[in-house]
C-alpha cells in the first residue's frame, strides 16, 4: 500500500487485508506529517502480517514511486514466502468484496498476471500529455512544478532532434499503476540481471510508475490478462474520479475487488465495504463493463451535454446531435392570427398545453394567462428578452413529458435572436401561413400606406425567419403555406398539423376564420404604394379603391 494522506482510513483498509491474513507492507510518503505517521504505526502494531517499508518522498508521476513500490514488494516477498500474489494498492483503495473471495479466486490463477500493459503505439487514451515521446526524451524538470520549463525543454530536444534510445529488448507499454502480479513474475523483474540499466532509463522516462512494472512484466511474464483488478476511472483532464458514498450502488454492481479513488469522508462506503455486508453476495467474476459503460455515458454527456438543459457546468456544445431542447414542441405561426381562440380550440382538441404568443412585445402570454410557469418562469418580457433563446430552452426543460405549443410571429420581440436556434433544434415542428402576419394589421382599419413602415419591417422579419426555415442545414420539421394555398384548404392543412402534435386525436373541423373581405385591396394599396408583397404575391387583389398616390420617399 503506498500510503501519503488520510491516513486513518488507510489504516483501516491494511487492518481488513491483515484481519483476513493477508501480508501488508506499507509504504509511508515522507511528506506525511510524522505525527500522523507515528499514530498510524501504532494503531498498526499489534498486526504479525504486516510490514512498513522505507519511506521515500514520492512526487507526482515520478522515479520514486517506483522506487517505493520496488523496496515494499521486495520486503514482502522475502518476510512471507507464502504469498503467491502481490496486489499494489494506494491509501485511497477500497476493496469491494470479502478478501476471502479475492484470495479464492487468485488461487485458481496461479500464475497469471492482471496488469493493464498496452503498447504505446496502441494507446488512444493518454489526454494532455505525452505518449511515444515519454520514452524517448529526457524530462529534467517536474511538469507539475516546473511546467513552463518541461515545455520549453521538449520543444528544444524536438528541433534538435534529440531522442534516447529504449533498451534492447524492451518494448514500451502502458498501463494503470495498479497491478496484480504473480509472486514468479515479481520475482523475476526484482531479480533481472539487468535491473540496473533499466532503473537508469526509465529514471528519464516520463511518469515511470505508469511504464515501468507494464513494459517489464513483458518480459517475464507466462500469461498477462491485461487489465487491472482495481477499478480506476478517469475524467476528461486525466484525473481520476473521486466515488462519494451515493455512489455505493454503483460501486456494489461493478463487481471489482477494488476501487480507487474513495474521497476519505464517504463514511457509508468504507462502513458498508469494510463490514461484512458484501460477504453475503454471490461470489462472481469482475465485471467492470458494467461501470465503464455508466463512465462512458457520463464523459459523453460531459462533452456534449444533457440536451435541452444549459447550466454553468454543463452547457451543450451548438450543434449536439441530440438536441438544442430537452423534448418535441411546436412552433405555429400565423393560425390564430386567421382564427380567434386558436389556441383554445387546439388545447381542447389536442389535449395539450398551447400558450399564445410567448414572445409578445408587452409579456408572455402563457397558457391560461399565467404569471409565473414552471420552474418559476415569469411573464416579464424584460426577463425573457434578456436570453430569449434561454427562456425557449428553460420552459421546454421544466415542462418534459409535457409537449408545449406556443404562436409565434414576426410581430414577436426577438428581432432574429430565436429564428434560426429553432430552425436548426431537432425537437421543434414548425408550421407557418406566410403572410398571415398582415390579417391584424389590416383590421385596424386604416390606410395601408399608413402603416407602410411597418409592414415592411415585419416582411423584412417573416423574411429572414423563411429563409432560416428553407436552408440546407434546418433540422426542425418544416410545413409552409402560403396565405392563398392555406385558405384554399384550411381543413387538410389543419389536419396535418393535428396529425405531428397529437396523432391520436380525433379530426375536427378548424375554428371559424375570421372575415377578410377587403384584404386583397388593402395588399394592392400595399403594393401600389411601393411595398413589394414577397408571400403574399399569390394572394388575389381585388381593385384598389381611387385614392391618389404618395410619392414615394426620398
């Protein structure tokens, strides 16, 4: 056990291994504070089976951890002849099953060598650091210390072209510290006539601990499983996890005789896993596939995300394949400006929650009236304005299991800062009627080319929607009508938008539109005062009442 902080619950792991008659030699850091140290030899004194080896000062990734590990298993090898295999472990170790089992099952093993041993031209796992190069440079500065100096020393070896050469005839491999070799095989790496020239290169090598028993034991072994009896998991900066006591579950279905790295206050761990509680399980092979594949899915969602939920820690890269949203919801444009009480008709028919026009320029307009929504969604247009794209994200993440239907226009205050997010979000289902968006602005009553501004700038608007809308690259699903081909046959168009957001509904007839006598000429008023009518081109004008012209403006 190489020991450095936490030291009672190291002592409280060596007591178990030597309880069940397993010889322990610890490995003390010398930069453990003496008392600590002293305290825990006493606790420790009463053991027959167990041993402290010299101490060392051991640093990150450095010569002396293999240094300590050498002298520690040389001492137990030659105190206890009886040993047939010799397990390195840490003072953050936990065993997970009765060390009866484990000694069981070694015994029907004689011989074989669990270690992870990759060859370094094979490993695709190394992050942040060095691979073929740790064995062919020479590392004079700590690159945890020193970093700007081990940069800067790699860098000039490479453009001298500086390299060592590895010493016949080892091949470099890789692997995870922790081991689990046959008392032979540790014997004959100890005792290799050539043990002094491979101290003095891998001395030189970068993070020796992980190299050097894994290139060795190449060389000496009879059968090699490579991989380790000690569940280790990594982060995505190459560090490893720490298991907290919610992770007890986990750790009783992973099957593994060990793991590392246990945070030293997980009381329920080390008085779950040091009792005799996991005793009473079945005895079964490991069976780390199963806590690799739960990693696996948490470093993909770390990279990518959760879909649809956007926090500090976790915010999804642009364009996941899985989605800018966490669920379906609709995107409707332009029926309830053709049907009064749309969104109650298709709350009724549809059974679903549809808000009206949640981007309006005076506030929400939540469904019902509402002034606050789930998860303490207010109706503050000043609020949503402030990340309209958040708002959108946030209202589909506290509604899941709940589709959500919202209208939505070029009258709306987003100002192209959501148009082109749903557009390009898998789970939105977009339908538009172009043009619809001028049907209230001709029931005002007044003269078109009163309101000419305006319906440039919302023209201008719808524009730029229907263009995110028509791109190569829309992932959403898209249905346009223009106001003519709607109004031709409103039930079939109807239809198929009941048809994606509620299959299962029974057909019903769309609610009464409104009037639009005298629209045509309102858009030919449009048109002849100068306002190029882009969707609504197809729509049939009626003759424009005699009203002179304005000239247009300069």
């Amino acid at each position: 056990m190489l020991c450095h902080t936490a030291l009672e619950r190291a002592a409280a792991v060596a007591r178990f291994w030597a309880d069940a008659g397993c010889p322990v030699v610890i490995h003390l850091d010398r930069a453990a504070p003496e008392a600590e140290a002293e305290a825990m030899r006493a606790a420790l004194a009463h053991l027959p089976h167990l041993r402290f080896s010299p101490r060392h000062r051991c640093a990150w990734g450095s010569w002396s951890l293999v240094q300590a590990t050498q002298e520690a298993a040389a001492l137990l090898l030659r105190d206890f002849p009886g040993v047939g295999h010799v397990c390195l472990t840490s003072g953050a170790c936990l065993p997970l099953r009765p060390a009866a089992e484990m000694i069981d099952w070694l015994a029907a093993r004689e011989g074989v060598d669990f270690i992870e041993s990759v060859a370094v031209e094979d490993v695709v796992w190394t992050v942040g650091g060095l691979s073929q190069e740790r064995f062919t440079r020479w590392f004079p500065f700590d690159w945890r210390r020193q970093r700007w100096l081990f940069d800067r020393a790699v860098d000039l070896q490479r453009r001298l072209g500086l390299q060592r050469e590895v010493p016949r005839p080892l091949q470099p491999h890789l692997g995870s510290q922790w081991w689990c070799l046959s008392r032979t095989t540790l014997e004959a790496i100890l005792s290799d006539p050539k043990r002094k020239r491979y101290e003095r290169y891998f001395r030189q090598v970068w993070i020796p601990d992980e190299a050097y028993f894994q290139t060795l034991v190449r060389q000496h072994a009879r059968r090699i499983e490579s991989r380790a009896l000690t569940l280790v998991k990594f982060d995505g900066n190459g560090r490893p996890h720490l298991f907290y006591d919610d992770h007890l579950q986990l750790l009783r279905r992973s099957d593994c005789f060990l793991a590392r790295k246990i945070w030293p206050q997980a009381d329920r761990l080390y008085d779950y896993f040091l009792s005799d509680q996991p005793a009473r399980a079945a005895p079964v092979n490991p069976q780390p596939g199963r806590i690799h594949r739960h990693f696996s899915r948490a470093e993909r969602q770390r990279r990518e995300g959760r879909a649809g939920l956007y926090m500090q820690s976790r915010f999804p890269h642009g364009h996941v394949p899985q989605g800018k949203t966490a669920a379906p919801y609709s995107v409707l444009c332009g029926f309830a400006e053709l049907h009064p009480g749309f969104d109650r008709w298709l709350s009724d028919v549809a059974r679903l929650r549809v808000h009206g026009h949640l981007y309006d320029p005076r506030r929400v307009m939540f469904s019902g009236g509402a002034r606050v929504y789930n998860g303490a969604l207010s109706d503050s247009a000043a609020l949503r304005d402030y990340n309209p794209r958040m708002f959108l994200t946030n209202l589909i993440w506290n509604t899941r299991g709940e589709r959500q239907c919202l209208q939505y226009g070029p009258a709306d205050a987003v100002d192209g800062a959501l148009e082109w997010f749903m557009a390009t979000d898998p789970n939105a289902h977009i339908a538009v009627i172009a043009g619809a968006w001028a049907v209230p602005l001709f029931q005002r009553g007044a003269d078109a080319g009163d309101l000419r501004d305006e319906l440039a700038m919302l023209q201008k608007r719808e524009q730029a929607f229907l263009w995110a809308l028509r791109s190569p690259h829309v992932r959403a699903r898209v249905r346009i009508w223009s106001l003519a081909e709607y109004l031709d046959t409103p039930q079939a168009a109807m239809a198929e938008v009941l048809a994606e957001i509620a299959p299962r509904a029974a057909a019903a007839p769309p609610p009464p539109m409104i009037a639009l006598d005298g629209f045509g000429a309102f858009l030919a008023r449009a048109r002849d005062i100068g306002l190029p009518l882009v969707e609504l081109a197809d729509y049939p004008h009626t003759e424009a009442p005699a009203r002179p012209v304005r000239k247009a403006r300069e």
